[in-house]
C-alpha cells in the first residue's frame, strides 16, 4: 500500500473520529535533521523511516490521546534524546554488572570449581561470557534478543511511562523491525512488527475496524483517541 498512503488513511481517520488526537500531529521534521540521523546510522535507515519523518515529526505530548497502539510517536529529536539517554543508562549498568562479575570470576570458588571441573572432566570449562556485551549484541542481526538497550535501537514511540517502540537498525532479513522495549525487561519480545510502515498498517486497520493491535482497542471520548487494554495484555 506505501507509507504515505496508509499514513494519509489514519490522518483522514483521525480528522474525522478523533479531531483533538489529529491536532497533536506535529509537520514535517526538518531535512536536515533527518539526514544526519540517516548518515549516524552504520547500516543506514530504512526508506519507510525516513519517509514517516518526512511524513511528520511525530506528536506533542498531551493528554490528547495517542495515535499509536498506547504508544505517541516521538518527534525526531526527542527519538535522539531518548535514545541517548538509555544509553548512558546501560554504559553504567553494563560496567557495573561487567566488574562484578569479573570480581567472582576472581573468587577462589569459581577458581575451585572450575579447577574441579576440569579435573573431573579432562578438558576445559566452558568460556565464561559477561553478563552484557553490547558488542556482541550489535553484531547480532536485527530482531535478535540483545537484552539490553544498544546504538542500533531507535526510539520512535513512547507511552510516557518509561516503555517505547523502537526500530532495529542492525543487520540481516530483519532489518527495520519495529519491536518493544520494556523498562524492567528490555527488549524480552521477538520483533512484532516487520516494518514501521506495517505498524501503520496495523493501526490504520484497528482504527477503521475495531479490532485489537498490540492487544489493544480503539475507542474515541469527546475527540480523543483511547487505546484500551484487551483480554490477554
């Protein structure tokens, strides 16, 4: 269907049903903008984020409602911000759960029962791996659990409670999948959508249809877009 076309169906949807929702809509993000955030990315962007972004910047934070499935769609710069800073988060926990576990690696009783383990054996135990590795985690292809937040995430939604739809911008069949990440989980599910433009063709189906996407139903109150939570969530 293209991108354009099925972001023009939830825009008319929206006008129509959820006019205080549609108000949120934010213009265009700035080319320039976009193209650096094309040019940061090692494995490039693909094409259908780079043309919601030239479609619209996402939506103003308000009590509005969301456009997406419980999810706003975040504003480039807000995207980069928010990327940023779960980035910072995870360089501290990844340092701090790396040297913890480098210090009981250390301890006379992993050195004991490794030794044991061996010597039981006759041959070497298993190569011990770091609680998180981002730098494997990046090597991995799209859509591959990374358990942890990486540079290849970006951030192109949030419920504005510390969970977010992101677009994986690793390597491989799956590259562009839209999946979510869970504050106290990480990135615990598979990719759900294969595609930002298939969560908008999801959403547009929800809207027009009433049936549930990302587990959750559509409904309007004076204006407003509401996304209730559906039996199983």
């Amino acid at each position: 269907m293209g991108i354009q076309t099925v972001w023009a169906g939830i825009v008319e949807w929206l006008s129509a049903n959820a006019p205080v929702t549609a108000r949120t809509i934010r213009a265009p993000a700035p080319e320039a903008h976009i193209r650096s955030f094309e040019e940061a990315a090692p494995n490039g962007w693909p094409k259908d984020v780079s043309t919601l972004y030239r479609l619209f910047d996402g939506a103003e934070p308000s009590t509005a409602g969301y456009i997406f499935p419980n999810y706003r769609p975040l504003p480039l710069k807000e995207a980069g911000k928010t990327r940023q800073m779960m980035l910072d988060i995870w360089v501290r926990v990844v340092d701090e759960a790396n040297a913890v576990d480098e210090r009981e690696k250390r301890s006379p009783l992993y050195l004991n029962l490794r030794a044991a383990h061996e010597a039981q054996g006759g041959a070497p135990a298993p190569t011990h791996h770091k609680p998180y590795d981002p730098a494997h985690a990046e090597a991995a292809e799209a859509g591959t659990r990374a358990s942890m937040f990486i540079s290849s995430f970006l951030p192109v939604a949030d419920d504005g409670s510390g969970d977010f739809l992101f677009v994986d911008l690793r390597k491989g069949r799956q590259h562009g999948c839209v999946s979510e990440y869970f504050k106290e989980e990480a990135d615990w599910r598979p990719a759900i959508w294969p595609s930002l433009e298939s969560l908008l063709a999801d959403t547009l189906l929800s809207l027009r249809t009433g049936q549930p996407a990302l587990s959750f139903i559509p409904t309007v109150t004076e204006g407003r877009l509401n996304w209730g939570t559906f039996p199983g969530r």
